[in-house]
C-alpha cells in the first residue's frame, strides 16, 4: 500500500505519488497529482483515527478517459473553480473542480521546526494564469491540520472551495452532523442525477429548508441530514449558507460510538457556503458501480452549488438574493484561503455539537454538545484571521 521513493522522498499510497509530514499527533500524506490530502491518520487517546473517503478503485486499473480528480480521489482537496465546469466561462474550459484538483503540484519547501511542520507546494494554472501556493501545517500538540491557500496573478469571479470527504461507518446514523447557524438552505436545483444513466436522488430538487432535519424528499416526506448513513442507493447534493457575522463558521460530525469529533473551521466571508454531498451508492455507471457509500463530502465553498464558474460567476437565485457565489480576484493582492480540520475524542453522552468556541487564550477551543457535555481541544483559530503571527 506505501512504498518509500528514496530519491524522491515521496511514497506510493493508495496509488499516488505523495509527499508525506507528520507530528506526534497527525500523519498526512498529500498527493502530487491533484494535491489531495488524505489518507491523515489523527493519534488521540492512544488509538489511530483516519477519517476521510478514499476511492474503492483507488488502486485499480482505471479508464484512461477517467478525469485525474476520479483517479486520485480521496481526502481533501482545493477546487478553483469549484464544480462541473461543463459550460466555458468568457472562453475559459476547465476541468472538473480545477486545475488545482487535477494536475501535478510541484514542491516548494518542506520543513519542520521546534513547534510545526509544513509542507509547501505550489502549481501554476495554465487556463486562467497564474500561481496557487498550497501550504499543509502541522502544530505540535494539535489534533489537527492547518490548510492554506494563496492564489496570485489572476483577476476576475471565481469560484472556489475546499472538498473534504468522510467516510462513516456502515451503521445507519452513526455520524451526528451539525454546523454553525446557516441563513437558508436549498437541495441542489435540478436533476443531479438520472435514472437513465443510471443514477438516483432522494432529496427534492430546487426545496428550500431551514434545518438539517427536516430536508423535503421526492416522496412528500422529509429527511434527517444531520444522522448518516441514510437513504442508501440515492446521491444528493444541498447547500447552506453560512452567517458571516460570527468570527468563524464550522461544520462538525460526532461519531457517539467510535468516540470521536472530526470539525472544520472556516471564515465565512471568505468561504461562504457549505455542500453537503451525500454519497451513499446513488452511482452504478463506472467507476462508481454503486459502491461508494457511507460517503458524506462536507465542502467550504464560494460557488453557486456544483454547476461551475460560468453558473456561478452569471446571475443566479442565489447571487440575486445576496449571497455571492464568486470572489473577485485581484492580480496585485493574493487571496488567502484558509482552513482547519481537527480530530479528538469525545466522552460517553456527547452527540450533535451544538456549539464550537475559541477560548480567551486563542490557544484552544471548546466543543459543547446538545446535551451538554464539553470537550477542550488544543488549536489556533487565529490562522483564519492571519498567517504571519499564528
């Protein structure tokens, strides 16, 4: 499964070239093509947790047509332009999820001090010009990974965001899903997927809903987002989007019997939207074949749901009601995107967070669950608002 590459210093896993950097508490391994992140192994409570989805076919023979982003698939990875990009965009074709998701990154730096490590890699984009540097940090004594982003030289709307995907377990409702206050949230409009080819969703196209439990279906009933795995055979897509006035935004999944909590945080002014991709062996067309399931991607985004940066960066429903679903980038001022995922145990009794809090010191925050129970976990919010003094 991992072969070392001495001259290289990177290692086969899962099929990919990766580069790999690890603390006392985090083993990571990012990919060359595509920059995927994962697998990341978190250390906690003497035990190995890894969280995230690897693809079923990650180590086999794959169509040579086959996109790079289905061939790597796994983990995390940045998207720029988020989505199908099926549509051009003022004469811009990009791949699905972007560049970044797609082609080789090549390495910059990689370095470990007193107090971190740090894996530097960046990639020059070739159908919008320009540079996106990528950075993966790893604190000692943290239970977590410390993601950024900066993208320079470009100009004009883009759509972007970060695709973190976990795996659950089996079990029907072993995951608890929450995320912090969102203003509206709506099922992907359209059909995301189609019968005849061989492709199915659950969830009501286009409905709008106000919490994650109670989500219109095509059968007039409702359904719980916030337990998973649900509805196996279906693949749905919703989106939510985020209050900007809290100092962070997060999104949080509680496993109560494997005794653990996996949370992002993010600024929501840079990243306004949360997708839900509820993965849960809707697909049975190659190379899917209906067996990627217990699936849940939990993506930060700016983008008007999966369509693309010609959907996204055009009037849309959404961009008319206020909520943008581009940045506008400047060739003369970068764009930092950052973003923070941890991993710690919970006690017996803990269920769905119910709040995330940076505490006085900025040194930890605090995870409170709905019924109470409270955990402390080492991190540093602070990276979100500025990457010189974090």
């Amino acid at each position: 499964m991992k072969n070392q590459n001495r001259k290289t210093g990177k290692k086969l896993v899962y099929g990919q070239s990766s580069w790999r950097l690890a603390s006392a508490q985090v083993e990571a391994f990012v990919t060359e093509l595509g920059g995927h992140l994962g697998p990341v192994n978190f250390r906690i409570s003497g035990r190995t947790i890894q969280p995230f989805s690897i693809a079923p076919w990650a180590e086999e023979k794959t169509d040579p047509k086959l996109p790079a982003i289905l061939k790597v698939l796994r983990g995390d990875f940045f998207c720029m332009p988020f989505g199908g990009n099926s549509r051009p965009y003022r004469g811009e074709q990009h791949p699905v999820h972007g560049e970044t998701a797609n082609n080789p990154w090549k390495l910059v730096a990689q370095e470990e001090s007193q107090d971190r490590c740090s894996l530097h890699l960046q990639l020059a984009t070739k159908i919008r010009r320009g540079h996106v540097d990528k950075r993966i940090n790893l604190v000692r004594g943290h239970p977590a990974v410390y993601c950024e982003h900066v993208i320079s030289g470009m100009r004009g709307p883009m759509d972007l965001g970060h695709h973190a995907m976990l795996k659950f377990p089996e079990e029907p409702g072993s995951g608890l899903v929450s995320t912090s206050r969102f203003v509206t949230g709506q099922v992907f409009p359209g059909a995301f997927e189609l019968p005849a080819q061989r492709g199915y969703s659950f969830l009501k196209p286009g409905a709008a809903f106000e919490s994650l439990d109670q989500v219109p279906t095509i059968t007039g009933e409702t359904a719980d987002l916030s337990r998973y795995p649900a509805r196996a055979g279906f693949e749905d897509l919703v989106l939510l989007v985020n209050d900007v006035n809290v100092p962070f935004a997060w999104t949080a999944v509680a496993f109560p019997k494997q005794r653990y909590v996996w949370f992002a945080l993010k600024d929501p002014r840079i990243l306004r939207e949360t997708i839900f991709w509820i993965s849960n062996g809707g697909r049975h067309y190659p190379p899917w074949n209906g067996r990627h399931t217990a699936v849940m991607g939990l993506e930060e985004v700016t983008a008007y749901f999966a369509f693309g940066l010609n959907e996204s960066a055009r009037p849309n429903p959404l961009a008319d009601q206020g909520h943008p679903t581009v940045l506008q980038l400047n060739a003369r001022q970068p764009l930092r995107v950052p973003y923070i995922m941890a991993v710690a145990a919970i006690p017996a009794g803990f269920d769905h967070v119910a709040s995330i809090e940076s505490d006085p010191g900025h040194e930890s925050v605090v995870l409170q669950s709905r019924s109470g129970r409270k955990i402390s976990v080492p991190l540093r919010v602070e990276f979100l608002e500025r990457a010189e003094t974090w």
